[in-house]
C-alpha cells in the first residue's frame, strides 16, 4: 500500500482511501489489500500445484485490484504472471489514459474468473469527465511459484485493449464524422449497430479528408495504420465533417433485424447499376466485420460462376441436355447431391435450379481435354466477376479467392468447396453482376475522396448474362427450385441462387444464399444454418423487400 494512505471500514465494506499523496482519488471498494498470507506458501515449502481455491482466486484478485487502484502499477504487475508487459500499461493506464481518479468494485468470482467494474474520472488540460465500464480479469497458477496470480492481458484495463493498443486520453488523431446515406440520412452505431466498426474505420480514413476539427477524448490507439482508433470517451467535442455514403438507411434497417433472427450471420446488399453499397449488417456486432472481411467457402452460389464457365467454354447452354446422376466419381474422390437425388433428361437451367452437384462436376471431363479444368474457374471468376482482384471500397474488405487448383479440389470447386473463399459482399456482387450483366466494383464511399482505383473486369457475353438471368429466375420461382420459397413476395425481376458448405468438424453445413430484385443484389451466410433456402434466404428476401 502506498505510503500515507489506510485501510478505513466505509459503509461495512473495506476500502483504499487516499490520504492526499500518490494516485490520489483511487479507491477499491468490496476490496482488500495486503498479501493474503493465509494462501501464500511458507519458505521452504515446493510449490503449490492443482486446481486454485474459491479464496486463492478472490485474494489474488483483490491484491492486483488493490495494487491498481492505488496508483502502484509496479506492485500491480507483480500480482501478474507477466509483469513485465503489466507494468508500462497500467502506469499508462494514469499517463497516458489521463485517469484522475477511479473506484474499482470486483463481482462475486465466476471459477477463476472475476468481474468488476470501474467508475473513473479522466482529466486533460481542466477538463474533467466521468467514465464507467465493466471488465473481467481471470486467475491462474504460477507456473514456477505455484502463486495464484492474475492472467495478464491487455483486455483487464479495458475490454477493447489489444496488445498492440494503447489507451489514451488527448486531442483525436481524425476529426469526427458525421455519416450519412444516400438520401442525408444521419448513420450511427446507435441506431444502426453493425455499422459501429465501419464508421470508425470511415473516421479514421476520411475524417481529415472532410470539413471537420478534431476534439479531445479517450481513445484506443490501435497501434496500426490499418485498424481504427476506437473512441470510448468524448471530453470536448469537435465539429464533425459530413461523409456521405452510398447505405440506404431503409435497406440498412431491414438487413439488422434479419441478420438477429440467427446466432451467427452476415449479410451484404448492392446496387448492380452502380456498385453501391447498400448495407452492410452482421450478427453478433464485432470489430471484425464478417459481411466484409469474413473468407468462407460460398457453397453451391459458387455454381453461377461455374455456369458462366461452362457457357463461356461452349460446354453447355441453358436448354442443353446434362447429366445429372446421385453421385460422380472425379479425380479419385466421390462427390453426391443432397439426398443423392438425380435429374433424368434435365437441362442445364434444371440443374442449376435444382443444385445438382454432379452436373457441375461433370464439366471436367471436357475442360481437361483443353487442359483448363484447373484454371477456367479462376479465369471466369477474375475476368467476368471481379473476384481476385484487389477491391477498393473504401473500408476493409477481404477480396475473394479462387486459386488454380489441382486434383480433387478441382471439382470441389465447382461447387463451391476446396480452397475457394468469399465474403457476403463478394457473393452479392455474383447476382449484382448477372443482373447488370456487367461486374461493377462494390464502393461505400466515392473513389473522388482518396483516388481509389477501382477492379474492373470484362461485361459478361449477352448470350451468358441472359442464360445466367433466365437460370437464377428458375431458381426463384419454379416449382422445384430451391429458392422459390425463400423468393416468395419478393418483387420482380428476379433471381437467386442457394448454397451450402460443408466444413470440417462442423455437424451442419453454412447456409449461403444470393439474389437480386429490381437493382437490388444481396448475399447473407448463416453459419451452421443448414440448407441456403431455410436460414440465409430470408435474410436475403427480408433485405430485397426493403429495397
């Protein structure tokens, strides 16, 4: 404990008072401080092992609470199992962070894990404000000392610390924005939470670009050009500049209730006449922005670059004859469709309506004679759709990927499977592409603002956007479709595309699901959703009904 200060009883509870020197201000209440001597070992003794008792736990807690509370970071890292990397951030924790002043309350101990919470003060330069959050810290064993000692990580001073990060209190880096969409709608996490990352990434990167000042908060300093400061407190405001972005705040709203219909799912919305961004919504909200960043396998809507593939090579039109049989032996792996169904005398359309695997699959035997059957994938997907190349948008996003390949990840790849990846944004731009006929790179925000440049690729042949067209509206409305119901309501012209992933360890494949209504393309994925037409199809219907 520091010098000059005691232990005094307030209110029945224990509780560190300052007595005008140090960190003054800093109290731990429902704490104790001291060694805890009752848990320590005795000299001599070899060091304890086993699981950590309900008090080694609690003491072990309170002492670094105590330690931190009092101002001591030093002493603090040394209730740590790192305290070489504890120390410099909690002294920065009062330097850098500008905290005056804080009482630290712990919650009952869950196991070895222990909540609390902090109401602080953060003072620059005369100017006070107050500043609540909760935290948790977890307890292990020493593994030389056998003490019980807090796990150190940065996320106990504050739940959005990293490693990397650094917590501090001063003028903002980048003027505040004030976001808004297409129609001057204002955009903010409030209101419209998935957005919450996108718009501090937005700051970050066009907050100086636009007519704004920079006020003075607390902040978490990524540490990195490439990810966003993030703001936790606002100690002077700054006059924001105005951002105008291409989300539609109907289209938003829409994709934020559909996406809470499910544990984990991502969608993305486009306008296939433009490229525009219409919305952006994950569940549950991150930093990591799924909908954008996310790198999946996209299942059987992969198979609308495969049509273009076997229509661009000549193999088939939408009225040709295919074979569709329960199962296909390729490249020395079996391959089946759902429930092993086949399609007797069936088309192209009615393969690609119904999801027939094997149909696609069977496209190898001839593109290996030309030698392509691994590369035109790819190709098609690079030249015709945009998928490869390097987007632009104006914020993170992942760009898909479809590598050569080689033995059976080929015909995985048909499919969808293999080492194929793609985002929500990336498998909405496929239908944005087929309905416009023309790939047209996604952008949130005017390439004018930084001099983006943006991906371009060839416009789809007629013959292959009106095949691709005809086939997607099967898909939506025939009777054995497979997104007819998830379609049904919405307005034409339209079209979609289903699909399911399979992944490793996983019981239940990802739902994938695609379509455009009007000039409107959206894509959600639903991980472990099963069938596209059951969990992503909704969410996709629900956007395409608000545009």
């Amino acid at each position: 404990m520091r010098s000059g200060a005691k232990v005094a009883i307030v209110g029945g509870v224990f509780a560190v008072v300052a007595s005008g020197v140090g960190y003054g201000g800093y109290n731990l209440w429902n704490g104790i401080t001291g060694g805890g001597t009752s848990v320590d070992a005795k000299a001599g003794d070899a060091p304890k092992t086993g699981p950590l008792s309900a008090e080694e736990v609690t003491t072990a807690a309170k002492d670094f609470l105590a330690a931190w509370a009092a101002g001591e970071p030093e002493r603090a890292a040394q209730s740590t199992n790192d305290p070489v990397m504890a120390g410099p951030a909690i002294a920065a924790y009062r330097e850098d962070a500008k905290v005056s002043k804080a009482v630290i309350t712990p919650g009952a101990a869950v196991g070895t894990r222990v909540p609390f919470t902090v109401k602080a003060t953060v003072t620059h330069e005369g100017v006070s404000k107050d500043w609540s959050y909760a935290s948790e810290l977890t307890v292990v064993r020493g593994q030389t000392t056998g003490r019980p000692l807090v796990k150190w990580r940065p996320a106990v001073l504050h739940p959005r610390l990293t490693a990397a990060a650094t917590l501090r209190t001063g003028v903002a880096g980048t003027p505040p924005v004030k976001a808004v969409d297409r129609n001057g709608v204002e955009l903010t996490a409030e209101k419209y939470p998935s957005l919450g990352p996108v718009l501090e990434e937005l700051r970050r990167r066009y907050g100086s670009k636009v007519d704004g000042t920079a006020g003075v908060e607390t902040y978490v300093d990524s540490g990195s050009e490439a990810v966003a400061d993030t703001t936790l407190l606002v100690l002077s405001k700054g006059k924001p500049g105005k951002l105008r972005t291409t989300i539609d705040a109907g289209v938003q709203a829409a994709a934020e209730k559909a996406v809470k219909g499910f544990g984990s799912a991502s969608v993305a919305a486009i306008e296939p006449s433009t490229g525009a961004i219409r919305a952006v919504a994950n569940n549950p909200v991150k930093e990591f922005n799924t909908a954008f960043m996310g790198a999946q396998a996209p299942g059987s809507t992969m198979k609308i670059v495969t049509a273009a593939m076997m229509m661009g090579h000549g193999l088939a039109t939408p009225g040709s004859p295919v074979e569709c049989p329960p199962d296909v032996l390729s490249r020395g792996r079996t391959f089946q469709n759902l429930d092993r169904f086949s399609i007797t005398g069936g088309t192209l359309t009615d393969a690609f309506s119904r999801s027939c695997n094997t149909a696609f699959i069977k496209a190898i035997t001839k593109l290996s004679d030309k030698g392509i059957a691994d590369t035109a994938l790819g190709a098609t997907a690079r030249d015709s759709f945009g998928i490869g190349q390097t987007w632009n948008i104006g914020v993170q996003a992942a760009d898909g990927s479809v590598p050569e390949s080689a033995g059976a990840e080929t015909p995985a790849s048909y499919i969808g499977q293999g080492k194929i990846m793609m985002s929500a944004l990336n498998v909405a731009s496929l239908s944005a592409t087929v309905k416009n006929g023309q790939f047209l790179q996604p952008y949130l925000v005017a390439k004018e603002l930084d001099g983006r440049e943006f991906a371009r690729a060839e416009p789809l042949p007629r013959d292959v956007a009106s095949g691709l067209r005809a086939m997607m509206n099967e898909t939506a409305t025939g009777r054995l479709g497979t997104a007819t119901k998830a379609m049904t309501g919405v307005p034409s012209p339209k079209g979609a595309k289903t699909g399911s992933a399979e992944l490793d360890n996983q019981a239940v494949s990802n739902s994938w699901f695609t379509g455009y209504s009007g000039d409107l393309a959206a894509a959600a994925v639903v991980q472990a959703g099963g069938h596209g037409g059951d969990a992503a199809g909704p969410v996709v219907a629900q956007v395409l009904k608000a545009g």
